[in-house]
C-alpha cells in the first residue's frame, strides 16, 4: 500500500511542476476526481500570457482558444504601403519600360461615320453635253456679221469630250455658213462616228434644227414636229433617239424649244417621256429650252425628273449665255438615272463660258442605277 501511496504522490508532484502551479501536493489530494482541473491550467496559462505576451508567433496550445482578430502577417505583407504603390505602373499610364502604343489613325467607328464620302469618279460615268451652236457663225465683236466660228467650236467641244452632244441651231448646206453638212463635219473633225440631223425647217437654200452626236451606236431615231398651236413664230420640232450603251438603252430627247416651251415640254411629257421613265427606261433630254427653269415647273412630275440646272430649286441655276439671257439651257434626266450634282451650289451642270456662240456649253454625268 505504501508503495502505490508514493507513486500517487509522485505523479502529483510532476504535474504540479508541469502546470507552473505552486500548491503544494498534498492540498491536490482527495479522491482520483480532485486532480487539478483543466480550467485552472488554462487561467494560469492566460495570465502568463496577459503578463508576457507571447512572441514566438505560435498559437495557443488550446484549440478551445479563438483566434486573434487581426490578420496573419502573411496577408498584411500582400497589402503593400502607400509608398510601394507608388512605384507600381498605372494601368492608364504605360511603364517606363514598356513603350507606349500609338493609337492608329481611323479605328473609331464613330469618328469614321462622321467622315465625309469619298469624292465620285465619273471618269466611267456617261457624259452629256447641250450645246447651242449658234449655226458656227456667231461674231461675238459684230453679231450681224457672220464669223466663222468652226475652229473654236471644235476646240471647246474638245476640251469637254463628252459621250453624247445634243447641239442646237444646226445647218444643213445653208449659203449662210458656207453650204455645208455642219454636224458631218464637227463629228469627223471630233471623232464621233455617229450622228444624226433634225430638221425643223427648210431656210437659205438648205435646211436648219438640231442635231446630235454619239461615241456609242445610235439604233434608232424619230422627230416629230410640235402642233401649230404651240409654235412661235416658226415651227419647232424634237427627236427621239436609242442609243446603246454596253448592252443598254437610253433615250435620248434632243429640241430647240420655242418661247412657249412650257406648252411644248408639256406636249413631250405626256405623250412619251413620263410614260418611258415610269416604265423604268433610262431618260434625257439636252434642249435650248428658251425659258428659265422657274417657268417649268409644273410641265414634269419632280419625283420622276430632274432638271439639272437649278434642280428642284431654281434659284440655282447657272447662266447659259453670253448675253443676259439667264439660264435657258438645260438638261433633264430622268430620276432611275444616277446624275452628277454638287451640292454646294445646288446644281447638276457644269458650263465653260466662251464667246465661240451666243450660249455657253453645258455638260454633266450621268450613270445607270
């Protein structure tokens, strides 16, 4: 018994020491359940730790035990100073090491949308020109003396180059222009192998009208004469003619109108023009309409034609001769046809003054849509 007595106390003893208790070992003594308790241990533990906190960076030995509020050293350390950042390369500032990138020009889609179109090339679109020729004998120093006026006709003409000429006040072996085949001539000297003549009248030993000439083949041509009713002093007349472009038709109107133009243009609309364009033929009319485009209005319907000097807004439109004769010259499309326009001066045509006639040459662009 004495033996077992001494290693109770024994044991006793050893965890007094282990637990930093000073009591001393027989105040522990009792029954097997007055072994010093766990709590106590614990407290003893705690107010060491209040008294010494602990360095080592250990957690308590308790797992019972929570954990300290603040954040691990290693997350801290991920938080860098306010003096690090500073040292860090911002994400809208490119680094020093790295070379800043160059923004290329045209990538914003809304600085493109605002960019303007490019300019057309009508350099394959068909040109048209009107011409009021003035028989070649216009003198510009004396107008009742003739004046030969080939030469300078050819040259301006030359210097348009156009597809298609409507020309008026043509003769036709008159004694007054030296008998001779006016347009024959001016499409050989220029290069326009075909052509066609419209008399309107039979006057000095020859005839007089209009005329017009092609690069491209004309295939078929008509005239008519306007009724008496809506003449002038003379007879006025107009032609019709089909020429093919690479595979497709135009019809192509050319007049020299009376002073009661807006009757005869009237005249032509009803009976053919209004009807092709609806039907979706490509049509143009090159004419010495004798009025300006104001006094028109009302002879076509405006969503099937344009007139191009001065288009819907007459004010426009640019002088046609020599003298103060205003804007009596003109070309009319139809509105299937795409047209050269310049929108700044709210026009269509474009005119070369010279004193080659009493009226200046007009000319303009026209494509199929």
């Amino acid at each position: 018994m004495k033996k077992y007595l001494a290693l109770f106390l024994a044991i006793v003893l050893a965890l007094s020491m282990l637990g930093g208790c000073s009591t001393a070992p027989d105040e522990g003594l009792g029954t097997l359940d007055t072994e010093v308790p766990d709590v106590e241990v614990e407290s003893d533990i705690d107010s060491d730790q209040e008294k010494e906190p602990n360095n080592s960076g250990e957690k308590p030995s308790d797992p019972t035990e929570k954990p300290s509020e603040d954040k691990p050293s290693s997350q801290k350390s991920a938080e860098k100073p306010d003096e690090d950042k500073k040292d860090e390369p911002s994400k809208e500032e490119p680094s020093k090491d790295e070379p800043a990138k160059e923004e290329k020009p045209g990538n914003d889609p809304v600085e493109d949308e605002e960019k303007e179109e490019k300019p057309i090339d009508y350099s394959s679109w068909i040109k048209v020109a009107s011409y009021n020729i003035k028989a070649l004998v216009y003198n510009h120093e004396n107008p009742e003396t003739p004046s030969d006026q080939f030469e300078d006709v050819v040259k301006v003409l030359r210097e348009i180059d156009a597809d298609i000429v409507g020309l008026q006040e043509v003769d036709y072996f008159k004694s007054r222009s030296g008998s001779k085949d006016q347009v024959k001539e001016l499409a050989e000297e220029l290069g326009y192998p075909y052509y066609h003549f419209t008399k309107t009248i039979d006057s000095g030993g020859g005839e007089y009208g209009h005329a017009v000439m092609s690069r491209y083949p004309i295939k078929s041509s008509k005239e008519w004469h306007f009724p008496d009713d809506i003449n002038a002093t003379e007879p006025r007349a107009f032609s019709r003619h089909v020429i093919d472009i690479k595979g497709k038709q135009l019809i192509f109107y050319n007049s020299h109108l009376a002073q009661k133009s807006p009757e005869q243009l009237i005249y032509m609309m009803d009976r053919f023009m209004e009807k092709e364009a609806k039907d979706g033929k490509a049509v143009v009319m090159t004419a010495d309409y004798n009025a300006k485009p104001v006094s028109l209005i009302g002879c076509f319907e405006l969503d099937a034609f344009t007139l191009l000097n001065g288009g819907d807004e007459f004010d426009n439109a640019l002088k046609t001769t020599v003298d103060d004769g205003g804007a009596i010259d003109n070309i009319l499309v139809s509105d299937n046809l795409d047209y050269y326009w310049d929108a700044e001066k709210k026009c269509g045509i474009k005119v070369i003054e010279t004193t080659a006639s009493d009226h200046y040459p007009l000319y303009t662009y026209i494509n199929f849509k």
